[in-house]
C-alpha cells in the first residue's frame, strides 16, 4: 500500500505539464521552482494551448490557470483566455496580463468574476504604488477601490516575477455600481494612444473610452458625447463659480477626494491624461473614479525624479476649471485639512506591507535585474537594496506631507 502511495506521487509529480488538444482537462499545472523557490506568496501558474506567447492586447489566447501553495496546487485547474494589458507598460519586458475565465471565480477571497488582471509593477522597484494608493482610496471612503492580492507568476514553465492580481474595473454589483442600463456610463478620459471602436473625443479634443456599455450603439456614444460637451462647456463659462450648478454636473465631494488622490501622489497621469474613469448616470452628476494605475507616481515619472514640492495636477484638464470657483478651493483646502493623517498614514501601510515582499523580491531581481539600473527607461533611480527602494517612497511621502502642509492654500 505505501508502495503504491509513493508511485502515484511520483506519477503526480513528473507526469506532463503541456496541454493540447487532446488534453482538455488536465488535473493539474506542474510547476518547477527550482531556481525561484516558494517565497511566502501564492503562485498563480499558467500554460496556453500550445505555448503560445502573448503578443498584443487584442488576441484571446486558451489558457489554463491553477493556484499553488508552497508544496501543491491550492486551486483546480480553471480555464480562460489571457491576452497583454497596459499601455506603455505593454511594451516592457515584464508586461500585465488581462485574465478572462470561462466561469466567474473568486480568487483569494475576493467576490466572484470573470475578469482579473495581473498587473506587473515593473516600473515601481518598491511594487507598492498601486497598493497603497487602493488602500488610501479605501481608508478615504471612496465607494470602490479595487481589491488586490500579491501573487508570483509562471506563465509557460516561466517564472515572470511578482505581480499584484487586481478586480478588473468593470460595471458589476461587487465593483462599479451603477444602474446598468443604456443611460448609465463608465468610460475613461484616455490618451491619443488608446485604440478601438468606443472612443469619443469632445469640442476640447478630450478623448474618452467608454467602457460601459460593453458594445454602445452610435446612438448611445452620441448622448455621452453631448452631455460632456455640454460640461466642458459650461467650465469655460462664468456659470463654473456657482458652486449649486456645478454640483449638478458632478459630485464636488467626489471629486475632491479624487483630486487629492492625484495630486498628493504627483501622479503621472493624473494630469487629465489617461487612467481617469467617470461615471455617469442620466439625471445624476458626474463621479470620479475609481481610482487606478499608479505605477509613476510618489517621486518617479516616465522623465525623471519629480520634486515632493511642487504642485501639478490642479494646473490641467477638469481641475484647472473646475478650480476658477473659490468655494471649491475652500472645499479642497478643507479637505487636506481634515484628512491629511489618512494622506500620512500610507507610511504604515508601508511598513505593513513590504516585509511580506521580502522573499519574493528576491526572486523578483533575480529574474528582472534592474534594482540597480538607472539609465535604461523607465528605471530612473538606483537601489542598493529592496529596502532601499522602500525607504526612499517613505521619504518622498514624509516630505510631501510636509510641503503640502506648508503650501496647501490654494
């Protein structure tokens, strides 16, 4: 009987990690650790029918996905389609990932989806950006922050590093919640890069994406499209400092809570660029957020270390106007004031999270190593140590704190 145990195990364990047609439901993903051995975070392991690699952001490649512990599979074997996700980010070497199951999952405790991205941090040596942003955006009250685990991933019998699995924004009861029906909208205010059949761009030659509706009709994209022109109209108008008509075009609470967000984290994108998400449902103002895609913020940019002293994002887009009216600017200045130890407290959230990194981290540098690059974009900043990297975002938000408690007068 202990004879028999040990060859099933043995048959376990070296029996083949492929799948292909005629291996439609395999019991489970192989995986060998060997050079990047298990470091206090889940694994998440992928294989794509035949190997295929992904190429782009447009193509749905079969795959197969399976959770691992540190010494065996914690999930079955589920199926999906992945396919590239980003930006620039895209276009890196350690690049995010779009997952989509065929049945809706939840993943580490998380409410149940189909649709999950593994984001890749890659520009972030302290990995903690985007975490700690959710996490402020939580602590702020905001009515969605997406939820996010840290993971290690091998795609292909590749290790590809440390990633943080994120709720895809999505219109959904767990996520977005908005009436869902063809006068309710989640769209994104996005960049000349952005591709694809849901664009819209406004009199100013703002450029949205809208996300829901999935497939809107002409008909549909025409009414967003009249409606934020009209906005963008009226802030060009003096009609913009009567703080009661501007509060019918969009939720000025939410909208500050937004903007704090942004401008603390001196945000790259923040400046109205892209990664902005509305929404807007008929008869109701505006609603910024959620918020999402923090990656170049608190001190790094795609051209250099930005100061902690300096203000940037009131200077564009929405802010900029929305900013002529002198009881926003109270209302904003107020804010910073009643809130600015939850702006102070993302340095616990730190030291909470990065020791649980430790290990993985090990293994990230190992299979990307950049902790020490700083000519080759976008690393901007050299490290001697992850902790190192860590230490130096606490110090950006220390000083940040300090210079907008000096210069928070608007």
């Amino acid at each position: 009987m202990f004879r028999l145990a040990i060859i099933l195990i043995i048959g376990f364990i070296f029996s083949s990690c492929t799948w292909n047609e005629t291996e439609d439901d395999p019991v489970f993903l192989p995986m060998n650790d060997s050079e990047y051995p298990y470091a206090d975070l889940p694994r998440i392991v992928i294989e794509t029918k035949n190997f295929a690699q992904i190429r782009n952001r447009e193509t749905d490649i079969p795959a197969k996905l399976q959770i691992w512990g540190k010494d065996s599979p914690e999930s079955d074997v589920l199926g999906l389609e992945i396919k590239g996700r980003g930006n620039s980010s895209f276009t890196m070497a350690k690049y995010s990932i779009k997952l989509k199951f065929e049945s809706k999952q939840s993943l580490f405790g998380m409410p149940k989806d189909r649709e999950w991205d593994l984001v890749a941090n890659h520009r972030d040596k302290s990995m903690l950006r985007n975490y700690i942003t959710y996490q402020l955006a939580h602590t702020l009250h905001d009515s969605y922050s997406p939820r996010n685990q840290f993971v290690e991933v091998f795609l292909n019998s590749q290790y590809m590093g440390v990633y943080m699995l994120v709720e895809h924004i999505k219109v959904s009861p767990q996520r977005v919640k908005i009436y869902e029906d063809d006068s309710s909208y989640l769209f994104e205010k996005t960049s000349a890069t952005a591709t694809g059949d849901n664009l819209i761009t406004t009199d100013m030659d703002y450029i949205y994406d809208i996300c829901y509706p999935k497939n809107p009709s002409e008909q549909t994209k025409e009414y967003l499209k009249s409606h934020l022109n009209a906005f963008e109209n009226f802030l060009q108008s003096k009609e913009v400092n009567n703080t009661d008509s501007l509060r019918r075009w969009i939720d000025l609470d939410d909208f500050i809570r937004y903007y704090w967000i942004q401008e603390f984290s001196h945000n790259a994108d923040g400046a109205f660029r892209r990664s902005h998400f509305i929404t807007w449902q008929k008869g109701l103002p505006m609603q910024m957020g959620p918020v999402w895609d923090f990656d170049i913020a608190y001190g790094i940019s795609s051209n250099g270390i930005i100061s902690p002293r300096t203000w940037y994002v009131k200077k564009y887009g929405w802010y900029r106007l929305i900013f002529k009216n002198k009881q926003v600017k109270r209302m904003v200045d107020e804010y910073w004031q009643e809130n600015r130890n939850h702006f102070e407290d993302m340095l616990d959230s730190i030291d909470q999270a990065w020791p649980k990194l430790t290990k993985a981290m090990q293994n990230e540098f190992k299979r990307w190593p950049v902790l020490e690059n700083d000519s080759d974009w976008p690393f901007i900043e050299a490290y001697d140590s992850y902790e190192d990297a860590v230490n130096a975002l606490k110090e950006w938000i220390k000083q940040r704190v300090k210079w907008v408690d000096e210069n928070y007068a608007l």
